[in-house]
C-alpha cells in the first residue's frame, strides 16, 4: 500500500553522531518505500546558511540526495533553528522547499502541514521575535552576513534561548488551542500535522460539530519516531535508538 511519511524536530547536530546515524539508516530503509518523505521542520539544531561547514553532516546531507535520486520526493519545511536552509541546499540535496503552511491532500484529506511555532501563540515574546528574524529584509541581510557574524550569532541565540525556556511555563511553550481551530478553520482541514513542541501525541476533537485530529510528531532526542499515513490512515512509529 503506498504511503507517505512525517517526520521533524530531529535536531540533527555534529555532538550527536548516533543520531545522525539513525536519521542517514531511515533514509536507507523506511524512506525509501515512501511516496513523500516529508520533513516539517528542526531537522538541523542550527543552520546558519547554505555555506555552513555543515560538520558532521556530510553523510546525511548525501543520504537524502541519494533518496531524491533514487526517486522517492523529500520535501522540506523550515523550523525555528533551521530557518535558512536555502534553495543552494535544495540544489544539491534535490529536496523541494515547502512554503511555511502548506494543504496537502493526504490519500484524500486534505491536510494542514507545518513546524508548528506559529501555533504557539501564547508565547507573544517569541512571535515578535520570529516575525521580525523572518521578515524578508531581516532574512536577505542574515544571507550576506559573512559566516564568523552568523556563527557567533548562532551560539548567542542558542545561549539566549536555553536561559528563556528555562523561565517559561510549559502552557506558554504548547499550541493555543483557539489559534488551532483558528487556523484549520481558515484552512478548511480537519486535520493538521505539525512538530516543534515535543510533546508526541494524536489529539482528536471536535471542529464546528464534526471530528477533527492534530498529530504532534516526535523529537528525536530518546527515540527515533515517524508518522506513516496511508489510505487507511496514521500511524505513529516510535522506536528507542
Ligand atoms: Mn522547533
């Protein structure tokens, strides 16, 4: 039965080299059975550009090119940390750039993708900032930074952020429920996949009187964890490394 796979929030990093692993044998065996692989975002704990020395990364980066050769379409979209891969990336990897929030048509659902940050609303903070570093004139002037500025930049944000979640409340750093219904209704789903805040789970509810689900896909830090959907429906798939 073809199906399509999920997955995001891998924070694929050079001080992790098992788990770098793990990502390259899924693409070699799982992905390769796939209609679409998709990747929703944080795959890379930080990418600071197409340029980047992409340590430790070489192998993964020629594991998904290898998969797009091979025939089987990755598509990609960005995360809060990996917000400037870019279409030099896409190039050479062969992996297709989604916009932000996309409908897909899922075996027949139509289906909301995203990362998910945009669902949490509640941290009002962030949002600022995010739309401020998203912004196109923000992004165009990150893309001609030479790469030392960008690199000390990221190691500050990654400071900055650790110290911020630190002192913020768990509900603050989840999806606001409102902003959910919100979206799906303005995107005519009643289904949404997204990752970003680690917390795996499938929620189902009601939208407007009719049934609706929310699938969270699962970080990579413990375990290794996908979501297959087929015509029958999904199905989570969690596996410690
Ligand atoms: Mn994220």
């Amino acid at each position: 039965m073809p199906y399509s796979l999920f997955i995001a929030d891998l924070h694929l990093d050079v001080r992790r080299p098992a788990l770098i692993e793990a990502f390259e044998a899924f693409l070699r065996t799982e992905a390769r059975g796939a209609e679409v692989l998709y990747i929703l975002g944080d795959l890379f704990e930080v990418w600071i550009g197409d340029d980047n020395r992409a340590e430790g990364l070489h192998g993964a980066l020629a594991a998904l090119q290898a998969l797009t050769q091979k025939g089987t379409p990755v598509r990609f979209l960005h995360g809060n940390r990996d917000f400037l891969v870019g279409s030099t990336f896409a190039r050479r990897t062969g992996v297709e750039l989604m916009p932000q929030r996309q409908v897909i048509d899922l075996y027949g659902t139509p289906t909301l993708v995203e990362h998910g940050d945009l669902l949490c609303t509640d941290d009002v903070a962030y949002q600022r900032y995010r739309r401020r570093i998203r912004h196109p004139l923000s992004l165009l002037a990150l893309r001609i930074l030479p790469r030392f500025i960008r690199e000390r930049m990221a190691r500050d944000l990654r400071e900055l952020s650790a110290q911020e979640m630190a002192g913020k409340s768990t509900e603050i750093m989840d999806v606001n429920a409102e902003t959910v219904r919100q979206v799906m209704r303005e995107a005519e789903v009643r289904q949404l996949i997204h990752g970003h805040t680690h917390r795996p789970n499938v929620h189902r509810f009601e939208l407007d009187g009719a049934p609706a689900v929310r699938v969270v896909l699962g970080d990579w830090y413990e375990q290794e964890s996908w979501l297959v959907a087929d015509s029958e429906g999904l199905h989570v798939v969690s596996q410690r490394t």
